[in-house]
C-alpha cells in the first residue's frame, strides 16, 4: 500500500513537468520558479530544523560508548569508539559520517534448533548506504559544471576519476552505474526483507523512488537522449547568477529532472532526509565520555524535593541508638 | 517456576522472526500472564507526591485515566522535546533502516516485531508526527501519524516496560538513536498520568525513605554488615571491621542494597570487606547512603536526582574525601553519566587517589568516585595484594559485561583483568555477545519481578544461550558480573536454559583468591563449597568438558 501510493505520487511528479512544458509552455516555472522556491525552502527548512535542534538543550553527557573507556594508565582506550577529548570525539564522528562506522558492525541473528543463536557480520545494509551516499555526493559535486564557468579543476577532476573505467561514450561515470544499483538494493530490501517491510511507510519509500527516478532520469538525459548541454548550462549559469534565462531546445526529459530534484529539495527540511545534518547532533555519538572527569551542566538543573539526612534521623533515631550507630542529636 | 513454564525447548520453537502480514498502527495489546509488571501501588505514590494513584492492573478494561490524559500526555512531550535533545532529535531523524531491529534480546527472544527498537520508538514517533510535524499534521496517518488514544497508551505499557534501557540498539544505529532515552521519554510521560508499575514505584519508595530499595532500616542495615563480619570470620579466622556512618574517615563504600541482603551478591559483599581489611582501607559504609542503585533511572530524571541526591549528601556529612563504588550495572549509569550533573559539584570532595597505591584516578577526578573494579585493577596491577588464584580452580569461569558498565561508561578491561588476576580458567563467551555488544540480562530497568518471568526468560536467551555455548565448549560452570540485578535474575535465567552454570560477582573471585595475613587454614570457598586446587581441578575440569563436548 506505501509502496503502491508512493509510486502513484513519483508518477504524478513526473507528469506535472510533462504536461507543464510540454502542452501548457511553463519552462519559465518549472525552469525557474519551482527551483527558486525549491532552495529557499530547503535553505530556510533546513536552517530552521537545525537551530531549533541547536536550541534544545542536552541535559546529560550520554554518550554510547563502544569501547574501553579511559581509566588507568595501563589499560589501552579505544579513543575512536569511546573518546574522552574534543578530538577523539572529532575522530569518532568522522568515522561516523564519512564510514558508516556503526553499520559497519552489523550483524545478523539466526536462531536454530537448540536454540542456537548466532550472530553473522552482515555488511551489506552497510556496502549499499555506503555506495549510495558516497555516488551521491560525487553525482551532486559533479554537477557544479553546469553552474560554473569555468569550471572548477577539481571538479574536472572528479568527473575524470569518476570516468576512470572510459567505458563508452559518452564516457559512463561509474556513479551513476553504482548509484542505480545502490537505491535498487535499497529499495529491493525494503520490499522483500519482511522485517524491514514491516517498520517502512510511505515517509520511507517516497524519497527512495525520488532518488531512483532522478538517477533515472539524470541517465537518460546523459546517456539515451539527445540533450543540449548548452542550454542546460545557460539555464544553471542563469540561476546561480541571479538572471535566470529559459533557453529553448530543453526537452521534457529534462525539465522532469529537475522538478523530481526540486521536489527533493523542498522536500528534505520536513522529512526523515534530515538524517543527514542531524547525525552530527546526536549526543551519544557526538559527545566525549568524560563525564567523571569535567562535570557537565544542565541549563535547566532545577531543585527537587529530597530526603535529608536530618528527616532520615529523625524517624528511625531510636533504632538507630539501640543498634549503637552514631547519631547527629542524641536527645 | 518449571511446571508452570513451557519447556525451553518449547519456549525457543514458538520463536519466528516474521511479522503479521498487517500493519501496527492499529494496536490491540493482549496482557498475557508472565509478560507484563504488575502497577504501582498508591502507598508508593502518595509517598513520593506521585499524581493521579490508583488501584487497577494492566489487563482490566479500565484504566483509571484522569479526563484530560491525552491534554498532559502531550503537553509532557512538548515540555520534555524542548528539554531533551536526544529526545528531539531522535524523534526527527530515525531513516527506520532496520539495523537495530535485530539488535534487541526481548526481540531475539521472542520474535514480537515491536520489540524491534525502530518499532518500539516509532509506537511513541507515530503520536510525536500526528501532533508535532508539519507533514504529519497536514497528511496524519499517511505520513505515519497517529493519534493518541487508550490503546496506544496500552500499547506504551506494554513494550515500554518491555525495554531495559540497554543500549544495545543504540551501539548498531547509524545515528546512535537510543531506544533508552526515548523509554525513558515515554516512562515519564506515561508517569505524569499515574500509569506505572510497581516493581519501579515501591523500591523507590523505600529508597526515599530509608535509603535502600529493599527498605532496611538502619538498624537492620547493621545486622547484615555484622552478619558478614561474623560470616567472613567464621571462613577466615579474620575479624573485620566494617565502621558505619562514622565521621571522619578517608573514603566513603556505596554497594546496591541487595549486595549484603542477597545471595549470591552476599559473596562478593564477603569479597569487598575481605579485600578492605587486607589493605587497610580507611572507609566507612552509611546506613542512610546504603543503596547505589537508583530505580529512580527507570522511573524519571526527578526521581533519578531525588533519590541519588543522598550520596553526595552523606559523604558531605560524614567528611570523606571521596567515594568509591561497589559492583552495579544501572548504579553505575548514574554516577557515571548523571549524578555530578544532577547533585554535583563535590568541590566538598577530593580528587580520588588510592591510598595504597597513590595512583590519582584522573578519570573520576569531577565526580570524584570511583569504580570498585578500577580500584581493585590498580590494587593488583601495582603488586599490593597476595592472590592464589588456585583457589578459584573449582570454577571455569567467563565474564558478563553488564548493559550500563559497557555501553554508557566503557568499563571493559578493568573485570577482565581483575577475573585473569584471581582466576586460572577464564573464557570468553562469543564475541558479538560481549563488551559493548553484550546482551542484557532481560530483567534490568525494573522488569525483574516474578510476575514478568515469561518475558525475563525470553529476554534473557540470548545472553543465556552465549553462557550454553562456553558451557558446552569449554565447561564453563561460573558467569562472572558486576550488576546487582544481574547478579538476582541471571540465576533463574541460567536455571532454565543452562542449569550447570552459577553466578557470582568478581569480587566473589577476588574474596577467594585473596590470601589475608593470619588467616586459617582453608578449604572451602565462601560459599563453603570445596576448593579443588591445580592439578586435581585441572582434571575434574578436564572431566567436565569432556562430559559437556559429549553431550553437546
């Protein structure tokens, strides 16, 4: 049911551009305005999730630690699952966000006769986010050559290693190969690992079939159809600029393309996607187990009612004095 | 226990890791017998200023709601979202990949898909969407809202008290979301309406009033001490002195109530008292601060503060110069990650040095309290104390890192070293079942009642089936911990699914080992079971494992 309304929603995003500038001759809003409003919600949404994160308070130093702790001299600390320092932590939350550290570790329960429970490494939820995102970040920098003039030599440069194999012509990025097949595995797993199948909505499998259907179209328009780079770059150098122009001789295709884009965009500040700046304010990952050793404040440490020592004599005094424990006022 | 009980076999069959073919929104909880706490008595309640008491139990139709629960259900999540980052964020950003689901023991255990941690926070994300997101506002169920009504509330109940705060999922998750913090959420939130149980609710009670969980009072509190000197003299030849809420000595020794009231945590209590006098520790033990533990942790952060406020409280009165902690897994949360925040700054105390072996615990030097396993570590390291681990021969032993020493401190190396110091046959159990991937007990956080030993036991196969498989491979016949609710509910887990394995604390080991100056002659261990030392063990050992390998 998530699935089938997710694709029904992917299917009307598509047609929405068809129609807009095929029939009705609306390049100038899907060209223009759409990406416009597109940015400034994403630039807006996702500043204004941020500082209302950064607004909230941590009360605790909770961070989850995953290896020995520093201790005594003599025993050997894992500083990059349990660091005690700013730079530890620095080092940690790298691992994090560039590797995947913490699925790394994944693992997967059989239970058998017995019982007989074991836990195998199962690396692949890791192997496809981490093609996914890693593609995806190099499919994202390797398109400021259209919003560049010139451009950039490192972003040359990552176009070239990224076309390393120079198989083809045009010559295919290996992005692109990896990415389709990334979200593919992704989605694949979503529909037929019954437990995952299970905990997905439509908030899970909407932005999965967003980014197949860019990748998708971003393939056709590189590879299958004819497309005029030029005017596309027109159009990029117009927006960035500030003086947008709506050159002509852009296709459909294209113009899908870029609303799916757009969509993704206005889309991310209010959804799930947000993982992405958010992973750097988890406080039990982004914190330094050093709570014994600097003490941690809560802004909003307020008193509460406790039981005093003195109320704690005051009742049991007698008994305290025929089991000869000391006393605060003997009387 | 066993006629009531399905047959661990049986228990293990009925075990399926695929979930119905509809969806979970629509909850209908069933309360069967052996899987939930009962609730919280009004006595407890009313004695800690608790609102809305009232005399029901899980399974009635009824509950006794105040008329306008959903209004303080939810106007408590917006107060507890704009105090808790963790809380915020975690509801924000779950991408639900499904990399904890199988992460969870009551999941392993018993194959529920809302023990799987995504599900178990999505039952409180669901409600925090509907209410609280712009998409969920506008799209409700279809963006994954829902609304809050009795049976999700029952719901809540249900797998909210069917979490131990471990912090295993959180170790797997991508974005370290902890499935404790937003237990902890949804404890508090339902607390604000009067639903809670009683397992929680009465210890902590006792503790507020007497200091301990167990509710002993302070003359009751110096019987025990006296029952263990008496005790420890009757095995040793030593008489010890244990001082009691005495002003003016150097350390301040908090245990978990249950170390010197119940068995075998009693051992280890003989272990700590033993190792005391051999050194010469200048300490005293308070009848007011006699409980580290804090059921306040499974309860609330207030009540978390109200009930540890004690210890610093004490050792202020009393002078000491710093504080040094016995073995407990979730009291070790909360001086590890929260009390200094909470009660602190102990500028009225010193940073922590051994006395023995003037080594400056750094790591403690804020909270200035020190974990028994850190301390004993150095005492062993620096060559301060004559151990015979022979006389732990009898016992093959692997160690069980406890939830809250490993996830939410590190504490790993410190036992392990302390276990190859006092022991000669230790083995590790597998390796994605120890350290910070270790496995709860099934019982922490409150869930350790009679009432709730279905699930316990479910809870506890993962950890229990590790503790078969050294068993069966290396004739294991002794789990090691540090936790006192380890210590009180891994003996009946083992019970049923590994009958041949006690339970015992390190400082048991260490008691055992420790050769006190002018002691007797001795044969048996503290338990008054025969030691069976070097060669003559080495082959019962051998036996055993033979015998094991066989039936295995």
């Amino acid at each position: 049911m998530s699935v089938v309304l997710s694709l029904f929603a992917i299917a009307v995003l598509v047609i929405l551009p068809l129609i807009g500038t095929g029939l009705l001759q609306l390049e100038y809003l899907f060209g223009v305005i759409i990406p416009y409003a597109a940015i400034i919600l994403f630039l807006v949404g996702m500043i204004y999730r941020i500082l209302k994160w950064a607004n909230v308070p941590v009360p605790f130093r909770i961070p989850t630690s995953c290896g020995q702790q520093q201790s005594l001299s003599w025993i050997k600390q894992n500083e990059l699952d349990n660091p005690s320092t700013f730079w530890g932590t620095v080092k940690r939350m790298a691992l994090e966000v560039l590797f995947f550290r913490s699925l790394f570790r994944n693992t997967k329960v059989e239970l058998r006769e017995g019982p007989r429970i074991s836990y195998t490494s199962d690396k692949w939820l890791w192997l496809g986010a981490l093609a996914f995102h890693w593609s995806f970040l190099i499919i994202f920098v390797r398109h400021f050559k259209f919003f560049a003039e010139p451009v950039p030599i490192w972003v040359d440069t990552l176009q070239l290693l990224d076309g390393f194999f120079q198989i083809g012509l045009p010559i295919i990025y290996v992005t692109d190969a990896v990415i389709l097949a990334a979200l593919t595995y992704l989605f694949l797993r979503r529909i037929f690992n019954p437990l995952v199948r299970y905990i997905s909505l439509i908030n899970d499998y909407f932005p999965l079939l967003l980014l197949m259907g860019i990748a998708a179209t971003g393939i056709l328009l590189r590879y299958f159809l004819k497309t005029d780079i030029v005017a596309i770059k027109e159009l990029g150098m117009g927006l960035i600029s500030l003086h947008p122009v709506v050159p002509d001789n852009i296709g459909a295709l294209f113009y899908i393309h870029l609303f799916l884009v757009s969509v993704l965009f206005a889309y991310f500040p209010f959804s799930k996607l947000m993982h992405m700046p958010g992973v750097f304010l988890s406080p039990t990952r982004n914190m330094a187990n050093n709570s014994r050793m600097r003490r941690h404040i809560n802004p909003w440490n307020y008193p509460v009612k406790t039981h005093t020592y003195e109320e704690y004599e005051d009742e049991f005094r007698d008994l305290m004095r025929a089991a000869g424990l000391p006393l605060e006022k003997d009387k | 226990m066993a006629e009531k009980l399905p047959k661990p076999e049986q228990l293990a069959e009925d075990i399926k890791y695929s979930p119905p073919p509809k969806d979970w929104m629509d909850p209908k909880t069933e309360f069967k017998k052996g899987t939930f706490n009962y609730s919280a008595v009004p006595s407890a309640l009313d004695y800690l200023d608790l609102p809305n008491p009232g005399k029901w139990q899980p399974h009635d139709e009824e509950w006794p709601l105040p008329d306008n629960w959903q209004e303080t259900v939810l106007e408590g999540m917006r107060d507890r979202l704009k105090k808790y980052r963790s809380f915020q964020v975690f509801m924000d950003i779950c991408v639900r990949c499904g990399a904890c689901a199988d992460k969870c023991h009551y999941f392993i255990g018993s194959g529920d898909p809302k023990n799987m941690p995504v599900l178990r926070a999505e039952l409180l994300r669901s409600i925090y969407r509907r209410d609280f997101t712009t998409i969920g506002k506008i799209l409700g169920p279809l963006a994954g809202g829902r609304k809050l009504t009795v049976e999700v509330l029952k719901e809540w109940f249900f797998y909210f008290y069917q979490c131990t705060e471990c912090r295993r999922c959180s170790v797997f998750c991508p974005y370290g979301i902890d499935t404790a913090e937003i237990t902890m959420m949804a404890r508090e939130l339902m607390n604000l309406i009067g639903i809670s149980i009683d397992w929680i609710c009465t210890p902590a009670a006792n503790c507020f009033r007497t200091g301990n969980h167990l509710g002993i009072q302070p003359h009751g509190f110096k019987d025990s001490v006296d029952f263990a000197v008496g005790d420890l003299e009757d095995i040793t030849g030593i008489k010890v002195d244990v001082p009691i809420n005495e002003k003016g000595h150097e350390i301040l020794f908090v245990v978990p109530s249950a170390d010197y009231f119940a068995d075998p945590h009693y051992y280890g209590f003989l272990g700590y008292l033993a190792l005391f006098h051999e050194i010469g520790l200048d300490y005293t033990m308070s009848s007011f601060a006699s409980e580290g533990g804090n059921f306040g942790l499974f309860h609330s952060a207030d009540m978390m503060k109200r009930l540890n406020a004690k210890i610093y409280a004490e050792a202020k009165r009393l002078g000491v110069k710093w504080i040094l902690g016995g073995e407990c897994g979730h009291m070790w949360r909360v001086l590890h990650q929260y009390m200094d925040t909470m009660n602190g700054p102990a500028d009225f105390l010193e940073e922590p040095v051994s006395p023995i072996t003037k080594t400056k615990f750094e790591n403690a030097k804020s909270t200035k309290m020190v974990h028994i396993c850190e301390f004993t570590a150095d005492l062993i390291k620096n060559n301060k104390l004559k151990l015979d681990p022979r006389r732990n021969d009898h016992r093959v032993v692997t160690f069980h890192d406890s939830c809250n020493p490993s996830r939410a401190m590190g504490l790993l190396d410190e036992p392990r070293y302390i276990i190859e110091k006092v022991s000669n046959n230790f083995f590790e159990m597998p390796e994605n079942t120890i350290r910070e991937q270790t496995f709860c007990c099934g019982s922490g956080a409150g869930l350790g009642t009679d009432e709730n030993l279905e699930m316990r036991l479910r809870g506890g196969l993962p950890r229990a089936n590790a503790v078969k498989f050294v068993h069966d491979k290396y004739g294991v016949n002794m789990l090691a911990c540090i936790c006192a609710i380890d210590k009180a509910t891994l003996p009946p887990l083992l019970e049923y699914w590994v009958p041949e394995c006690g339970v015992c604390g390190v400082h048991e080991l260490v008691g055992n080992a420790l050769l006190m100056k002018g002691e007797k002659e001795r044969d048996t261990d503290y338990r008054g079971e025969p030691m069976i030392l070097g060669k003559k063990a080495e082959a019962e050992t051998e036996v055993a494992q033979k015998e094991a390998k066989d039936a295995g």
